[in-house]
C-alpha cells in the first residue's frame, strides 16, 4: 500500500478512536451532572420541609399552651364547684319557685 492511503486510514481511524473516548468521557460527566443535580434537588427539597417541620412545631407549641391555660381553668372550677354542696333536684325546683 501507499503511504499516502496508510496515512489517511490511520487518520480516519484516529478521529473515530478519539470520538469513541470523547464520547465515554462525557457519557461519565453527564451522569455527574444528573447526580449532581438530583442532589441539589433534594437539598433544597429537605430545606423547605425543614421549615415547614418548624412552622408546625410551632403552631403544635401554641396549641399546647391554649390547651393546658383551658386544662387550668377547668380543674380550678372543678374544684371551687367540688366544695358546694350539691343541690338535689326537688331543691332546686323549690328554689326556683317550680311545683312539679
């Protein structure tokens, strides 16, 4: 063969070999990339939960205290009623001025 058709063939063939490694290089990079941007997602993802766990925690902390303010407000009159003496029924209605 000719030199000059050995060249061309190692030529054509050289620019195939660097496109076929071009192209594992960059198939390896873009599976980064993808990585990459599916971590990002889920930071950002777990910072908005983060503040919503916040926000809840807090509306579950003013619950709490409106629950135990009413909790003391019962059992102080639960108390000052569990010192009266119970009324029955049929004195009630004479209290009440009813003839039943």
């Amino acid at each position: 063969m000719d030199t000059a058709w050995i060249a061309l063939i190692g030529t054509v063939f050289g620019g195939a070999g660097l496109k076929v490694i071009e192209g594992f290089l960059t198939r390896g990079q873009g599976k980064s990339d993808a990585a990459t941007a599916m971590r990002e997602e889920l930071r950002k993802e777990s910072t908005t939960l983060r503040e919503e766990i916040r926000v809840v925690e807090k509306d579950l902390d003013a619950w709490k205290e409106k629950y135990f303010l009413l909790l003391q407000d019962y059992l102080e009159l639960k108390s000052q009623f569990a010192h009266r003496e119970p009324l029955t029924e049929a004195q009630n209605n004479v209290e009440e001025g009813n003839d039943w």
